[in-house]
C-alpha cells in the first residue's frame, strides 16, 4: 500500500511539474506570438506609411508634371525635348500645333524621320541636327532657318538645341526652342530698302542738282550756234544732234527726280544698277 502511495504521489509530482513546464512553455510561446504580432503591426503600419508616402508622392509628381505641362504650353514658342535616342518625349502646342501639324499624342515617342510621311524633309532635317559638346564648346547649337509650318507657310525661325544633360560621355536628351523671327528679319530687310533707297535718291538729287547747270549752258549755246547758220550747213546737223542729245539728258535727269521706288536691272553679267525708267514715276 505503502509503495502505491509512493508511486501515484510521484505520478503526481511529475504531473505538476510537466504541467509547470507547459505553463512556461506556454507563456514563452505567448510572449513570442505576442512579440511577433506586435513585429507584425509595426511591419504593417510601416508599410502604410510608405504607401501614403509614395501616394504622396505621386500626387506631387502629377501635379508638379501637371504645372510643367501648363507653364511649356504657356511659352508661345515653339518647344520639344528628345531623349538620347531621338524620340520625341515631350512638346508643347505651339510646336505640335504651329510646326508639325499634328496632336502631341501622333509626335510623343517617335523620332522625326518617323513622321516623315506626314512632315515635311526640310522640318526632318533642321529636326534631326545633331549636336555634341566639345571640350571647347557649351552643347550649345544655334542656327536660322526658313521652314515650312503647319499652316503651309514658310517663316524664318531661329533654332537653339541644348544638350539636357550628360552621364559618362552620353547625351540624356536635347532641348530645342525655336524663335519666330520672321517678322524681324522681314523688317530689317525692308529698313535695309528703305535705306538703299533713300541713298538712291540722295543720289539721284546731288546728280540732277550737278548736271542741270551745265546742261543748260550746253541747250543754250547750242541754240544760238543754230540760229546763227543756215539749216543746209553741216555744223548745223551736228549741232541738232548735240541738241537732242540733251534733251535726252534732261528727260533723264527729270526721271532722277521723279524716282519713288527702287527696281534693278542687269548691267553686265556680275552686276546690277538701278532701272531709272522703271523707278520713277511717270506724269
């Protein structure tokens, strides 16, 4: 009897204390669930946190694109950027609407021999200008040039291309600004006439002014030698000659007076000389 009670009060014991240990086993096992979950929860309310962040993020980027899209539409001039590949990446409506013709969704992600058939060669060729820096130079390239626009006109735009940017020896794209100067060189060249002109008919007066006098002189004693001898006589002939020879002066200097716009003619097969005929104005 005695050695059952010893055996179940050591079944006993054994129970307790493995009971204990699962006790423990069971706290250790809780306090690390707990620890992982707590792991967990930090590990997801971080990632929350990156994806809020990035969302914002994006939404800045939207919006900063959004204000760079609307500040390159607001430039009149013409602008495109190409990437180092020479594809269009981006442009603004002057240059889609005014220089190609097109929709930026036809020009974005071509190159500008790929629009060939529906630009013209001239616009591919100033387009397709390649520019590269060297040690002496600033990646700068400008350049006037006359070409067809969209509207089938053609104008005289100055071009400046720059390089975007460089990573070991290679370009990351080129920005591209044309100038509508037209107008200007239009104006200049008018002012250029208009100058010509007026040196023309400064000309034109100091000539008349010089010739008058001694062409009077000439008329006159002209008139008095053929007065003083008979029709039949040989200097009389001449004289005539002399006569109508100044007439043909005067006419000439009247049309020098009479100038109001500037005409050439071919004189020679290297030069040019004012159409005095043709300049002046006729009564």
């Amino acid at each position: 009897m005695t050695i059952i009670v010893f055996v179940l009060a050591g079944i006993g014991g054994w129970l307790l204390y493995e009971c204990h240990r699962l006790r423990m086993r069971l706290a250790r096992m809780s306090r690390t669930a707990q620890g992982k979950r707590n792991e967990y929860e930090r590990l997801e309310n971080d990632h929350l946190g990156e994806v809020e962040a990035r969302r914002l993020t994006e939404d800045k980027l939207r919006r900063y694109l959004r204000l760079m899209d609307a500040i390159i539409n607001a430039i009149p001039n013409p602008v495109y950027f190409r990437d180092g590949e020479d594809v269009f990446q981006g442009c603004n409506n002057a240059f889609a609407r005014d220089i190609m013709g097109l929709t930026r969704d036809r020009i974005l992600g071509k190159r500008p021999r790929d629009l060939a058939d529906q630009i013209p060669e001239e616009l591919i060729a100033c387009l397709e200008g390649k520019i590269q820096r060297t040690p002496s130079g600033n990646g700068l390239l400008t350049f006037e040039k006359e070409v067809p626009c969209a509207d089938g006109i053609r104008r005289e735009f100055l071009f400046s291309i720059s390089l975007l940017s460089e990573d070991q020896g290679q370009t990351d794209g080129t920005v591209g600004v044309m100038l509508d100067l037209t107008q200007k060189n239009r104006a200049a060249r008018e002012r250029a006439q208009r100058e010509k002109f007026q040196g023309v008919l400064e000309t034109a007066g100091g000539v008349c002014h010089e010739m008058n006098q001694p062409l009077q002189v000439i008329s006159g004693y002209t008139e008095i030698m053929m007065s003083e001898m008979p029709p039949a006589h040989k200097m009389f002939r001449m004289a005539r000659l002399i006569s109508d020879q100044v007439d043909r002066m005067a006419d000439i200097t009247s049309k020098l007076q009479k100038i109001t716009h500037y005409e050439t003619m071919d004189y020679g097969e290297h030069a040019r000389i004012i159409d005095i005929h043709k300049s002046s104005r006729s009564d």
